[in-house]
C-alpha cells in the first residue's frame, strides 16, 4: 500500500506514520515529491487497521496498488512520466514522439556512422543509437567493436547534437558506458539479468528497457521496478517484439496492444522498436504508424550507411534514402495527429 | 507455375497450352480475365520444359508461383482485390476502410439491434454484424438464437440500409444463412473446417474468414485459398488476434503486423477485429487506428446496446455513445489519412 | 452442482429434488448410475440453499464442481472411465496401454494396408487407423479416398480383427462412418467445431477427441463436454502436439504433462500420438515412451507399408519392420511397469 | 568445417594445415584428442578448395558441420560427452541418471537444508542443489543469503558427501561461487546473458545451463557453444519448460522432446527439472519418469525440509518423506530400464 501524505504534513507526522509501518513489521520506502510526501509500505496488511492509519496526523490518503509493481505503477503516480534531457529533448506525457535512430552495431567505419547521425539530425531526429558491445546468439558472429565504438558514437553526437543511446551487456562495463552515453539501453535478453537492473538503477543516466521475447508485460513492468527501486526512475520501455508459432514472415510479433496497456497500468514513457520486432524493412513504415497512433512516446529504427555490409541485422535496416522517406510519413502523421497524441487508451473504461 | 496468355491469343492457343499441360500430367485451371486469360497448373514442373511452353503460340509469360497459395498470391494478381455489393459498397483497394459493427450474438431483443443499426447507419457504418450461431467453447453457454436471429438481422438491416454479415457454423446451414445474409463469416475456430470452406466456395456470397488463434499466415492463406479453390473469390481476411503466452491483460495478441505482411503477399483485402483481438473496451480504439495505419480495408467492432447485460462478450463490446465516441476519432483520422492510404506496406522493398 | 442421492433414494424422493431445482430456474439432468443416481444441476446456485437442498430427504451429498466442465470432470466421477468394446478390448483405467496403428490416410493400395493391419495384429495391436477423409492445409494436397477407403478399413479390420478408427470431418458424413467405423476420430483442426462434436455427441460409438494444438487443457475439456452433454460419454482424448516457437526440429511440442494434468481433473482415458505429435520418426520410440510413464492409455502411431510413398506425412511414419522394433520396445516397457501403471499422477498431492 | 587429422600425423603436418587455414582468413583453432587431433575452422569455405585441404599430408577427413553450433555438435564428436568429478560421480554417456536435490533458496536454517542433504545421500543422490543468489521477477522478493548460503551448502556437501551445484548470476561473483561449488548453474534467465556464459567458459567447473523459457533448442545450443568457445567443454543442459499459452494448469510446458532431439544433434549431457517445469508436485514423478525414458542424464529435483514455510517456490517442492516416495519410484524405473537406456533416440532413422 502507498501512503500519502498532506501537502502541510510535518516532518514529525511523517516519522510518526514511519514507526507504526515499522513496528507492525512493514518495510517503509519515503519517496519525497514535490507536492506530496508518499510512503510505500510493503508488508503484511493484515496486521494493521487502515482505519488507524488514515486517522493519523497528516495523511491525506492509504491507497492498495493492485499490481505487484509500485514504484512503476499508474496507481501510485497517475501523471505521465516526462524525462528531461540537458539539451531540452523531453521523452513522455505530451511531448512530440522522439526517433532514436542508427546501426545495430557500430562498425569500424566511423564515416559511415557520422552520415546516419548527421542524416538523422538534419531530419529532426533526437537521438544517435548504435551498439559496442552486442549480445549475440553464436559466438561466431560479430559482437561489438567495444569502447572504439563508444567513441565513436559520442563524436558523431558531439557533432551533430545527438543524444547517444548504447546498450549496456554488463555491470562492470557501466562506468565505461556511462562516461560516453546519454542514455544506456538494456537489451531484450537482459531484460531480466537482474544484477544488471540493479546496477543501471543506481547510475542516474535514463535507461530503455527492452521487452524480452517472451516477457509478460507484468514481467516486464517488474524488470522496470527492479531498477526503479533501486533509486533511478527514468526508464524508458521499449516494446520490441514477442516470440510467436511462425517466423517465416516475421521475426517476432510486435505487439502494438501492449502500449495502450502499459499507458494504462504505468506511467512510464514506452517506445516502439520495429526493426527487430518485425524484422522486415518493409514493415517498418507501417509498423512504427501503428505505434505511434497507439500511443507510443517514440520509435528506435536502425539506419545504416550500406545495408548490403552491415556487420549485424542488415536485412531490417533502412538505407539512409529510405529512412528519409519512412520519416517524411511518419512525421506527417505526428503532425497531423499531434493534437490528440494524449491519452489514446484511457478515454473508454 | 501460371501461364499468362497474350492479349491476343486465339481460342485454339489456349486449348493447345491446357492440351499439353494434361498430356504431363498436370491438373490445369482456366480463368478468363477481362484483359488476359491465365491458366493456373498443378503438377510436377520436372516433367515439362518450361521453355518449350513458353515457346507455344499466344503464351505470353510462365511466371512460378513461390508460395503454396496460389489463387490468393499476389504474385497471380498484382492488383488489389475490390469487393462491390449490390448498394455500391466496397471493399479493399483504394477505398474507405468500412465498418462492421453490431452485438457478439443477437439477443431476443429486436430493439437494441435495431437502435444499435440506427446509430451505425447514421455515423455512415456499412455492414451490421451480429452472430445467429454462436461456436463457445462451453456447452453451457448461450449459443445464438438462431433463424430468429437471421430474421432480426435482415430487418434491422433493411430497415436501416446496412448489409448483414453473420457467421456460418456447419455446411447444412448454408441455404439459411444465405437467404438472410449479405456476407458470411467464418469463425476463427472454424478457420480449418474444410468442408465449410468448401461450401462456401461453391456460394456466390462474400465471406469473412477470421484467422485461426494458431494459424500462421500461410494457414490462414492456405484457407483463404480452399475457398478461392472451389470457386469463390470474393474473400475478406479478417485478423483478430492469435495466441499469446500472456492473457492477464488481453485476450489475445492482436496481430498488427499481419495486415501488412498480407498485403505484400496477396491481393485479398484484409480487415481488424479489435474487440475479439483484444477483449478489452479500452483497447479498441487504439487497436482500431492501428490496424487502419498499417492498411486494414475495414474494422469490426462489436457495439451493444446494453453491453452490461449481453448474453455474450460483454466486457469487450462498446455502448452506443461509447461507439460514436471512437468512431468520431477513427473517421478522424481515416479522413487525415486517406490520401495516403494505399500501398502502405509496399514502398520499400 | 451435482446431487449425489443415498443408494436408497426412491423415485420420489428424486423426483422431489428434480422438481425443486426446475422451480428454482436450474436445469437437470439424471444420471442412474449402477449404485448411486445423481443429479447434475446447472443454473444460479445464489437463488438456492444449499442446506436446504442437502436435507431432503434420499440427499446424500451436494458436491460443487470447481472446473467448468462438468461431465468430464473427476469430482462428478472419481474412478477412472473405462471403454470397451465388443470384442473385449479396454481402453482406461488399469487396463494395459492399447495401439493404434496404420497409414495417416488410406490409399489406393488394399495390400498396402492389409500388410500393415496383419503385422500390427500380430504384435498384439488393437486399432487399425487410417484417414478416408483428409482435412489438409492446402486445397492441392490429396484429400482422401473417401467411401472407398472406409470399405478398404472395414476388409482389413474384418480380416486381422482390428477395430477400425477413422476420422470424420463433417457431421453430413456421419452416418456413412458410423457405418465403417468402430471408432470416430475428430481431428485436432476440428476440436472446436462445435456441430461436429454435437454429431458425434448423439451417436454411440466411442470418439477419439485430438487436442486442437493451440487448445489449452480447460477448452480441450470442454470440447469433450460437448460429446459428453449431447450423450455420448465415450470419449477418448488424446493429445498430439501443441503449437510451439519453434518448429526448426519438430512440428508440434507434445505436451507429456497434459497426460497427468488430465489424469487429475477428467476421469476420460487420454491416448498420446507422437507421430503428429513430434513430426519426426526417431522420436516415436522416446515419446511414446514418455507418454506411456506419464500415465497414457494408449498410443496411436502412423505406419505405413512403404513411407517412401506415402501420399502425406510419410516423414514421420515408420515402416512395418521399424515399427516392429519400437513395438517391442514399448511393450517391454508396459509389461516392467504394468502394476505400477495405475494413479502415477495422483499420489504426490 | 572440422579437420580430422590422421592418428600418424605429425606435429608439422598439422602446422601446415593451420598454416594454410590462416592464409585464406580462416580462424582455426585445434582440438587435441586421445586419439585423432581435430581442427575447427571458421570462415569463408568458399576461398579454400576442400579438395586441396584433403590431399595434405596427415589429413584423415573434412567434414562440414552442418549446424550453427559446432563445438556442441555430434557431427563433430559422435560419442556422447561424460563429465566426472573427483569422486567418481559420472553424468553422460551410459551412466546411471545422477540426482540433484534440495531447495529452491537456500533458507537460514543449516539445519533444514543438512536434513534434506542427508536425505538425498542416504537415497544415492549424487548432488545438493540451492540458491545462493536467487533471481525473481519482482524486487520485493527473498533473493537469496548470498555467501552464507554458498557456506551452508559446502558444509552440508562435505557432510554428506554430496557434490554442490548453485546458481551465478553474475560474473563478479564468479571467484566466489568457485569457491564454494562444484558446478556451476546457469538459470533459465541468463541463458543468453554472454558476458556470465564467456565468464564461465573460462573457468574449469562443469556448468548446468538451464534452457531459457522462450528459448529454441538452436539458441540453446549456440548457448552453450558461448561456454564451450571460451574453452570450458564441461556442459550439461537442462531443460526446465518452456512458455506456453496457458498457465492455468502448469508454470511452463516442459518440453520432453527437446531430450531426444539434443541427444541427436549434440553429445552434450542433458538433464530435467521437473519442479521448474512443471510448477506442480503431483507432477514431479510422471515428468521425470517422462525426461529419464526419454534419454535424460539425470533430474533435478526441489526437495525442502518443510514446503509449506519455502521462501521460494513451496508450492513445487516436495518434502522430504514425498521424496523419499517419488525417489523409490524413479530409481525403480532406472533399474528395469537401465540396459537400454543407451541412444533410445537414435535407433530409428
């Protein structure tokens, strides 16, 4: 249960209703907002009367969260989660959706990359993704350039204004991924290497968190709170595909109703991954329309310079052309949808 | 392989390609089109030079089918497939994506239907829907009023204007079914009853076909193409969401990606059933655009005139103002984005 | 609920509690068993009291069932239903495993079949099977023999003394199998085809139920139900393989934990079918295994004279000499495990 | 491709192949056997004429590995890898099944978990299993004692004299758990955590790798093909169940063919955890009666001394006295069955 406290609540009030939780044997997290003091209370509710609880001075509210995520719960904070960036790029709530946009993985060609990014910047886009290190299925295939990489992502983004988002694959790689970028990303396969989620919810650099392939979405929303509660809010999800009964047209199920969902049980910001939910190119287009007008905040796309010789995924890449085009639509139809971006999900109950 | 004659070929050109087609073998099907005549063959290309028949007199191109449906491949028909009814309707192509809205199973309760038709017609809805037969899954469950329902359904829909669709459960229903209904169902359950399919290929009526919850697109394809086979064309796709490992939130995973991956394999149009999809109210409008921005030719939606009473789905079924509310912003943004409707999925290859 | 009455119940004293229900809106229906009559009653236990209904007079319990079938549940019946035929053959409860052997289809090869039907009688074999009607994923697959291959099952059955089963796939044709067979198979596309499972609910030949493969255990047992209510209680189930992500290696994932999980909650035998199950020949040996340790009643496994030539699924048939040694296998395994073979699921609760 | 080498090839001729690998961009990396050396080359077949490298002196046979994994491939080692330890435990091969048995977390109550051990050990289990550090889906979870759980289990396993298996979750941990374990497990969601599977294959303990929930039997393979790559052959698999779309009536599907097929594609050891599989007691026996008749090397099993008070997975856990019951079960099985347990997949082809 969440405990919330009147806005003329008392320092003393609040250490009072901390010693009850504490001495009927709950577990009392204070999270200090700017309106409100909240107090999350984890423990057994039998033993103590709500009743007495909400008679105590300066609690406005007991509120029951029904679902076993709190902190990333709607229940406990009902307004959309905006996250703000240094250079006014904000991500959630009504903001104009974001693009996140560039190679599977970085290669030794930095040229290439400064073309997306450079590319991508000149079109509007916000942020410059790519990967160092790369989680892959065999061991055969090309797993990352490494720091090289990171390097290179944080020049092209110095030069043209890009936010950098770059997966993390371990927690002994986060000092080095945190000094070059803006954003880390947890891969679809870590989404529950919980030792990971810990250690990315104690940095304070946002996080996009990817759905595992066969992830529910309390799953996945509990893999949020994982690194909520470990103190770092600012997490982005990213719906990137599901595993179905047929791979033969696409690589995995994009599943676009888990955004209304997740608008509806959460107050995280969610973005739409198509290239590797569908895997397909051509779907792209089509797919990342059906994001965005079932609410997502943004949409990850991978562009590369050449396709043809990307190292990883370039079958679902888009060539710099193409995106371009991609982009014009899907930006049109940002424009001509933007006004009623809000709350697609939760005007029929 | 399909043999696409000349323009000009003669009756006796025709005759000798099926002639020798036989004499190897294969089973070999004529359709007369309005520009070209095309024989379809079925049998073991190794036994006939492929060289030597396009080598005939009035053949003008041997193209190979790659995929196991043939009369429902694109690769036959480039063109989009359009469905015109009697009153000017249509369907697939270029046109408004329409609107099939109406109760799960009509109820003894001609009044709702009717005030259901009334509200549909008077938005500019083209099809009342409305199940007379009910497949569920147990026996104890409401399973349709029967020809009392048909007979409900075909008043409410002349006295509105609307076309009538309903779904056909077992071959010995056809001749009832057909007398009240302008356009069959057939049920996702039923998506590999063959001897349904079969019958209703022999029927002149269009037919909905729903995706079976475990059909992969080539099953669902290879349907399509039973009914195609014995001699109906006229076949609307309808995807309506396919199972997921995960029903806390939704009843099933709404298939979005389906729409155009369908598009770029066949020429059939394709429709979106949000509520079955989904099973949930709330999800129905965003699920809806969705299905529209990535090419769906109509939605169907089920509408109540009471939902909290319905015998059947209730939970998933919209009220009346509920309907005009999601149904004002639907044809929103069908009007914002019509121009562009067309050839979504197919502009980047 | 069900009513369960003392074994000195007069006919009065039932037919009180018959009355009773019908004025309180529930439906009835009489089972006379050989000890006990129970009533099954259905409609809104809120307008009833328990209490009252338990102490009328000839009430000896009053039982609610927890799981929404009914007839098929193990709480209405708690030992396990046996099935017998003519000839003396058992299939359920401790009765040893029986097998069910023959061509996926029959075809136009009598001595083809006959050398199948004698080989599987002389290892001991129960069942002949073979498909006269074909449901097949593409219209241009070979369909069946039809009539002509049920003449063919009867000769053969008559001749070895096998029992003959064979699947039907529409309720039109029900008479002419029932004419053939000695037990009617409805396929695993056809589980939840509704008027089907009426049909052969009002004939009184014992049906092998297959497991729709995206079907979960309670809609598989519901589907049984709808046999059961429409007064057939012989019903076999049998499982073959669930739809699964991957099917690189086999063609279904044969879910052996649906034997026991069955084995709990239905009192029905339950038969396993590796060969559709797995799609795979060298499985057929491990799985039938599996399936027999986890508590089957039975196997039915395709073999077929010459599988090189089948005209579907000859990949996954075996040969008369394999299936020789797998029988062999398997039936050293039924006699080592026999006395063991009964409750292996039901003693851990 | 794989080099076989003559038994006479000399030091030089084997050079010469490395050499000659080399020059054309091959990474080759060399295997030496008790018998034959064996070279794995990686890279483009496509610049080297097989011809060429089948004529050089010393060289018995190239072969090409058909599948993505090649370290974990029969088609590279065709008899079945056996893992012993120290004290003469064996797992793989013709082997008798071995035993892993204990808690789910290890609890703070050594005495508990020495009951269990003792248990297991008078029965002839060969393995203590429990969680030091535990994953869970929500952050408010017991997640284990950390090393004073690594302290309890060595102290019950050099009591007992059962061999230790435990849980890594993170690389950093590695010394640690070295330490105290004799195998290392690797959960079912790390699966595809590479950085745990690189740390691993880099130390000299055998690992138990759990299959991912919705992993494909490729995937699982390439898995361990990470751990072998990096030098550590000692890899035994475990199924554990995979996702399937209904929860209702067990935790996961348990997949029992995925035995039998990676008995044919692999010559890694492969194990069955039934509690995880099936998330239901009654289903322990019926499923590892399934998992050992269909090739498995063994079953790892929940045992607690006290279910009903588990911080973790009580539900599934058996107590000690149902062990006892289930053990007896099993070993009696192993017994009869024990002859023939070698290669139950491969006979038939």
């Amino acid at each position: 249960m969440i405990i919330i406290m009147e806005k003329t609540a008392t320092v003393e009030n609040i250490q009072a209703v901390m010693d009850k939780l504490k001495e009927h044997g709950f577990r009392a997290i204070l999270h200090e907002g700017d309106v409100h003091t909240v107090i999350d209370a984890l423990g057994d509710k039998t033993t103590l009367s709500l009743n007495r609880l909400e008679a105590m001075e300066g609690v406005s509210q007991v509120k029951m969260i029904r679902e076993p995520y709190r902190l990333a719960s709607r229940d406990r904070k009902p307004e959309d989660t905006v996250i703000e960036f240094d250079n006014g790029v904000k991500i959630g709530g009504n903001n104009r959706p974001v693009f996140m946009v560039g190679p599977c993985s970085v290669e030794d060609d930095y040229d290439g990359l400064l073309e997306v990014a450079v590319a991508a910047k000149e079109l509007g886009c916000q942020f410059l993704r790519g990967g160092a290190f790369k989680p892959r299925t065999s061991p055969y295939d090309f797993d990352g350039l490494g720091e090289k990489a990171l390097q290179y992502l944080q020049k092209a983004g110095k030069e043209t204004g890009l936010l950098v988002v770059t997966e993390l694959m371990d927690a002994s790689d986060l000092e080095l991924v945190e000094k070059y970028a803006d954003v880390i990303q947890i891969g679809a396969r870590n989404m529950q290497n919980f030792r990971l989620l810990k250690a990315v919810g104690k940095c304070n650099k946002p996080v996009v968190l990817k759905r595992g392939p066969a992830s529910s979405i309390k799953e996945f929303l509990l893999a949020a709170e994982h690194i909520m509660y470990n103190g770092n809010e600012k997490v982005i999800l990213c719906e990137r595909g599901i595993k179905g009964f047929d791979s033969s047209y696409t690589r995995n199920v994009l599943d676009i109703s888990a955004i209304p969902v997740i608008k509806k049980y959460s107050h995280l910001p969610i973005i739409v991954d198509p290239s590797h939910g569908t895997g397909q190119r051509y779907l792209i287009e089509p797919m990342s329309k059906a994001g965005l007008v079932a609410g997502a905040d943004g949409v990850m796309v991978e562009v590369h310079s050449n396709p043809a010789k990307a190292l990883s995924d370039g079958k679902q890449s888009l060539s710099i052309p193409q995106f371009r085009d991609v982009f014009a639509k899907l930006n049109n139809l940002i424009d001509v949808l933007h006004l009623e971006k809000t709350n697609v999900a939760s005007q029929v109950e």
